[in-house]
C-alpha cells in the first residue's frame, strides 16, 4: 500500500493530472505539482489539492511516486531531460493513451534504479483544463496497467493502489500491443467517427433541431486538438486497420439499403443490439 508518507508528485495538472491531484488529496495524500501554468498551480493550490507547486522540475526531487499526465512525446522530452532529478528506487508512472511505442522510448532511456509503470486510466472528458478536473470520472471507469519484465511486484502494487484510492470501476492488465490494438477499436476509432460526422459538412444550422442520438454520438468531436493527433499517429497501423474495416461495414451497409434489403437490415440491428449489452456500464 502506498504509505501516507510518501511523496507523490503529479507532472501535468490538466484534466487528468487534476482529478489525480483531487481524487488522492482528497483520500489524505500530500501531492506536489508540476505544470508550466501558473493559474493551474494556482487553482490546485486554492483548493488545497497539492501542498507544493511550481513550474521548477527541482520539485519532483525526493519523490516516491512520480505520475506523468504528460502528452506523450512530451513525457518522453521529459524523462529525457530531467530524469536525473529522479530519486533512487523512485517509481514513475503515467496517463498516456498510447503504450507500445511511448514504453519502448521510457524504457530505452530510464535509469536502472527507476521503475517504470505504464498505466492508462480510462476516462475523460471533452473539456481539457484542471478546472474539469474530477475523481468521480473514475468511478465507472476502467484503470489499465500494461506491465513489462522489467516490472517488480513492488511497481504493480503501487499501480493497482493508484487505481484503488482513485476508486476506478475495474482493474485490468493488458500486453502494450494489446492495449494498442483495444485503443484503437474502442476510443481512436470512435473518435474518428465523430469528427467524421462533424466534418462531413457544416449542420449547426440544425443544432435547434437535433434530438439526443446525435448529441450523445459526437459528444467526443468536441476534442482536444493538441493531444489526439499524437494519438492517432503513434497508433496509426492499428487504427487505419479499423478505419478500413469501418469503411467496409458502412460499404456493406449502404448496398442492403440500395437494394432494398429489409432482412439483412434487421439482422444488422439484431447483432449491433445484442453486442451493446457487453458495454452497459455497472452501476456502483
């Protein structure tokens, strides 16, 4: 269990770094931050959900825990040029939705006596900034840990008790590439379609008109365009392969239509129907 002595430091306090921030402030932790943005700092400090913060990477010296909730190759120029603040036998971890490839570069260049733990709380929302910042997020979501050989019981502890004081739904471990691949199904592909439909042509003529099927389906087009063309790019194999298989399903769908097709419609609507139940979300 990670002890109430030990010193967490958060990197990023943004929509994530902020609700951690909050979520472990709030369950007694004494966290440090780190951010560029001054009113960040500010606003984790009036709420006292850090006791120390600044734009100084001196800050993160004598850290037990360090949690990047860094864009990805930000967190990556991080670790490269600050790395030797790191504590001896510290653990880091992170946020960062796409694995393969941000493991291979941490764990390219990471001191021996640091231990890297990848991990990927599943929830956000499509507002950025600490002031959306909010643990309950992580009450119906799914916490991931992507673990190497290179992980010690010791690492996977400290992970799983992130996930448990921050109250997250479900607990799970996934090899990088198998997270790679879920990501790119469940959340770029999704993302994708969204942004597709808001930019196949300009409807906000409509927007008085439009009922909730259209609202609750391109909620996640509203995004964060610094962050996601990372993303989408880091992962891109695996995605276009989704998008190709998307593209073909649509394909298949508007030639039963074409023809008039009623019973293979239905069949469509049965399958899609019977797969959602998989994803109704437990209540807690």
């Amino acid at each position: 269990m990670i002890s109430r002595g030990s010193k967490i430091t958060i990197i990023g306090l943004g929509l994530l770094g902020g609700s951690y921030a909050k979520g472990l402030s709030h369950a007694g932790y004494k966290i440090t931050g780190i951010d560029i943005d001054e009113e960040a700092i500010a606003f984790a400090k009036r709420l006292n959900w850090i006791v120390e913060g600044g734009d100084d990477v001196n800050l993160v010296k004598d850290s037990d825990i360090v949690i990047s909730a860094l864009y990805p190759q930000t967190f990556i120029n991080w670790i490269k040029e600050n790395q030797h603040l790191l504590k001896p036998n510290s653990i880091l971890t992170d946020v960062t939705g796409i694995k393969k490839e941000v493991m291979a570069e941490i764990n390219g260049i990471l001191r021996e006596d640091v231990e890297f733990i990848a991990c990927h709380p599943m929830a956000g929302r499509e507002f950025k900034g600490i002031q959306y910042a909010d643990p309950h997020l992580f009450e119906v979501a799914n916490f991931i840990i992507v673990p190497t050989e290179k992980n010690t019981e010791r690492g996977l502890e400290v992970a799983n008790d992130i996930a448990k004081i921050l109250k997250f739904n479900n607990i799970a471990e996934l090899s990088a590439e198998e997270h790679d691949l879920m990501i790119g199904f469940l959340s770029q592909l999704t993302h994708v379609i969204a942004v597709s439909l808001m930019n196949v042509k300009d409807n906000s003529h409509l927007a008085e008109y439009t009922g909730d099927s259209f609202r609750d389906l391109t909620r996640i087009a509203r995004i964060n365009e610094d962050l996601w063309p990372e993303l989408f790019i880091m992962n891109k194999d695996n995605l276009i392969k989704e998008i190709d298989n998307f593209t073909d399903e649509m394909k298949e769908f508007r030639d039963l239509l074409a023809n008039e097709d009623f019973a293979s419609i239905k069949e469509k609507l049965i399958t899609s129907t019977e797969r959602r139940k998989a994803f109704e979300k437990k209540k807690v």
